[in-house]
C-alpha cells in the first residue's frame, strides 16, 4: 500500500495542482474504504465465531494439559509410594 501511494506520488509529480489533488483525494478515499473493510471485517459474525471457537479450543486444551499433569503427579506419587514400600519391606527382611 505504502508503495503504491509513494508510486502513485512520484507519478503525479508531473501532473498539473489539480490532477494532484484529484489523485490525493482517490487515494485518501481508497485508504478509507480499506480501512471500512477491515473495520467490517473484524466486526463480521463470522470472525467472531472463529474467534469464540478459537477460545473454545484454548480452554479445552488447558483442560486437557491439567488433566494430563495431575494424571502424571499422580502416577509419580504412587511410584516413590511403591519404591518406599519396597525398601521398607527389604530393610524388615534384613532385619529377620
């Protein structure tokens, strides 16, 4: 965009005051409907929809990762649980 308008000077550098003119208001319009498009665009039901679903999706995965590391505390707990119990039973056949 930013080239095209510095093209679109160069090029009217040559132009008479009023075709400048005329050429700056074209351009200065094309830049607000741009902008009103992506303005409607950003607003549109269905960006929203994807951006709702994309949140969605975000929340769900959260879920999922919590899940999964309690799931991996929990089987880390009963390990240490199961190699403590284990040492303990060898200390009591050592004892014996």
């Amino acid at each position: 965009m930013i080239a095209a308008a510095l093209g679109l000077a160069f090029a009217t550098a040559a132009c008479t005051k009023a075709e400048q003119q005329d050429t700056a208001s074209d351009v200065k319009a094309a830049a607000d409907r741009v902008g009103q498009e992506a303005k409607d665009a950003a607003n549109s039901p269905e960006v929203k929809k994807a951006g709702a679903e994309l949140k969605d999706a975000a929340g769900d995965a959260v879920d999922v990762t919590k899940s999964a590391l309690k799931g991996a505390a929990d089987g880390a707990r009963e390990g240490v649980a199961k190699v403590e119990s284990g040492a303990n039973e060898t200390k009591d056949e050592e004892k014996h």
